[in-house]
C-alpha cells in the first residue's frame, strides 16, 4: 500500500522542482544560482533540466501556472520565504485536482471508492 504523501514525495516533488528549474533558467537563472535558491544540488537542476528527474506526470495547466508564478517570485527575490508555503499550495492542488488519484490507480491498487488524497 502507497499512502499519498509517498507518492508525493517519490513523483510530485520532484515534477514541481523540474517545472521550477526549467521555469528559473528561461529567467535567465544559471543552474548554481537555480540550485542554491531550490536548496538542490546543481546536479539534480541539471536533471532535471534533462528530463532525467521529475518528468512521470504531467499537471494541469492552473498548477503549470501557478508554478510560473512561484518562478518569477523566486528569480526576483533571493530570500524568498514564501517559496515552502508556496510548494505546499501546489501540492495541495495536485491532490485536490485529482491528478494525485490519477496517478495513484496508474501505478497501484486503490481500493474502490478512494478518496483519500481529496481528504
């Protein structure tokens, strides 16, 4: 059995880092620079700028938004403090849009009924 939060970790997370890397770098962010303000190594932005990470699902297009978004705050402020709260919001969505459940009965069993991520 998966529970949500592992798929959050083994397949969200690392897609909102890749959206926001790519996102970052066609800000004319460098990959240290991208690396130093996701708390990444610079290895993980190259990556994920290879789609070599982060690349098993895709989003719907308000959280695509949304994460452009997040992007251009974070090229503009160095210290963004809003950037945890911010990913958390679009995880949040990603469960409430359903695309968590999707992937979710691609790769497992659910029981019938589920609605665990919309909890």
């Amino acid at each position: 059995m998966k529970l949500p939060c592992e798929l959050v970790v083994w397949y969200v997370l690392p897609i909102i880092r890749s959206e926001l890397a790519k996102e970052l770098v066609k800000l004319g962010l460098s990959q240290k620079e991208v690396s130093k303000r996701l708390g990444i190594t610079q290895a993980a932005v190259s990556q994920y700028l290879n789609d070599k990470r982060g690349r098993d699902i895709k989003f719907k297009v308000d959280v695509k938004e949304e994460i452009k978004e997040i992007a251009k705050d974070t090229a503009i402020d160095n210290a963004f403090s809003n950037l945890t709260l911010r990913i958390c919001e679009v995880c949040t969505r990603v469960k409430t849009d359903k695309t968590l459940c999707e992937l979710h009965k691609e790769h497992y069993t659910v029981p019938e009924g589920c609605n665990v991520c919309l909890e």
